[in-house]
C-alpha cells in the first residue's frame, strides 16, 4: 500500500515518515512533497492509497486539495497533520476525517492508518471535505486562516478591522497582530464571509467591519474612518446604503 506525506516542513515528513515505517506494516511506499502542488502531482502518478495532508501550508492550504484532483476519480483516503489548537478538532469530527495533531505520536499514527484502511474502497472524501470547509466557514466557528510568508495566521473574525484589495494579494487589518499581507485575493474573502454580518464591502477594494466604524467624514465626496485611522473609501452606488445600514447600526 502506498502513502503520501504532504507537508512544508522536512522535519515534520521524516518524523512522520518513521512514525509509519515503524507503527503501520500495510503501508510499504512512502511519498513526499513540500506542497501541495507537488502532493497533486504524485497523487496522479502514484496514486497512493493514503494521504497525510498538512494544513498549515504557505501558499496552498491542504483543504485546497478539491480545487486540483478530480472528484470521484481518485480513491485515497486523507488523514489531516495539523498544528490546530484544541478549537479546531470538532471542525475536523464533524468531517469524518481523521487527524494527527502536532506533535504527531506513534498511537495516533497507527490508529489513523487502521481506519483510513478501513474505508478505503468506500471512501466519500468530495463529501467530508464539503462538511469540513462548511465547519470551518459556519458562523459558529469564529476563526478564520490568513496565508501568509510565514504560514497560516488564524485569527478571530471580530478582531478583523478592514481587509484591503492589493492585486492578487489582501492587507487584513486586525486589532491585535497589526496588518497581514495575505496570499489571496480580497474576492476570496469577501465569499468566504459573505455570511457574516458585521462584514460590508463600500468600495471594490475594501471590506470592513462595521463594529470598528470610528467616523463617517462628508468631505471629499465622503469617506469612512475606521478605530486604527484607516480611511476606507465609499463608492457612489454604495454611499446611500452605507449611511442607512450605519445609521440603523
């Protein structure tokens, strides 16, 4: 049986790497890539049985993986390798998919394996990763993950102050951590939270929210103050709902 490690760390491959050599007899190759990209690539090639897929990954996050393997054409089952703090592992229960959590020990190892192999052949994994995405953008869940040059910041919605468009990149404004260059565009994160309430969009390069409103200034044809001094502009065909939204706030 064949196995694929998926992860930006080499360190993090050769521990888990021995992990499986030692604790899992079934599995007899091992695969491994340094991003996702790669992991894609020998999916189709090698078509492993069994991929350990890290999430916290510069670029490409693991739960990006639909976006490059074609559904129901693949039969492989995933096991997250994950550096999540305890508020993540419901998401992740509620998939069905089963996860390591750093640092990885060698019972966790083996009972992942054992029922990764128990559902191969009856794997619905197009599904559980719907779920799992679904749990991680509910409005229950008040944590959201912003790729950056050093990796995945997770960061509460409520301390997001603005999110700003740079070309295929966003600057997140948070209350805490100062402003983030992250790896996706602001498109991306207008969608992901189109759900969430206190976020609005009044120009095409910005969204806010509105719990950080300092001032509306009239001047210069009206613009947006936001609590950290950021000015934020307001489309014309925007400015009418803006004032009725704020002023019902």
């Amino acid at each position: 049986m064949k196995a694929l490690i998926i992860d930006d760390e080499k360190k993090a491959r050769q521990v888990l790497r021995i992990l499986i050599e030692e604790n899992c007899p079934k599995i007899t190759e091992i695969f491994e890539a340094e991003n996702l990209l790669n992991g894609v690539d020998l999916i189709k090639n090698e078509t492993p049985s069994i991929v350990f897929l890290d999430i916290e990954m510069p670029e490409h996050s693991g739960l990006e993986i639909l976006n490059y393997i074609e559904k129901e054409v693949y039969n492989f089952e995933i096991i997250f390798t994950t550096a999540y703090s305890e508020y993540a592992i419901k998401a992740f229960q509620l998939s069905a998919i089963d996860y390591l959590l750093k640092p990885v020990r060698p019972n966790q190892v083996k009972e992942a394996v054992d029922k990764a192999v128990a559902f191969l052949g009856n794997s619905q994994i197009n599904k559980r990763l719907t779920e799992l995405k679904e749990s991680l953008q509910d409005s229950n869940f008040k944590k959201i993950g912003l790729p950056n040059a050093d990796g995945i910041k997770f960061v509460n919605f409520n301390d997001i102050i603005s999110l700003e468009a740079d070309g295929m990149y966003a600057k997140v404004s948070t209350k805490n951590d100062g402003t983030i260059l992250v790896s996706k565009p602001l498109k991306f994160f207008v969608d992901l939270l189109q759900n969430i309430n206190i976020f609005y969009k009044p120009h095409r390069s910005y969204l806010i929210n509105l719990s950080y409103i300092k001032e509306y200034i009239k001047k210069d044809g009206g613009y947006i103050l936001m609590e950290n001094d950021k000015v934020v502009s307001i489309s014309k065909d925007k400015k009418e709902e803006f004032l009725t939204i704020v002023q019902n706030i």
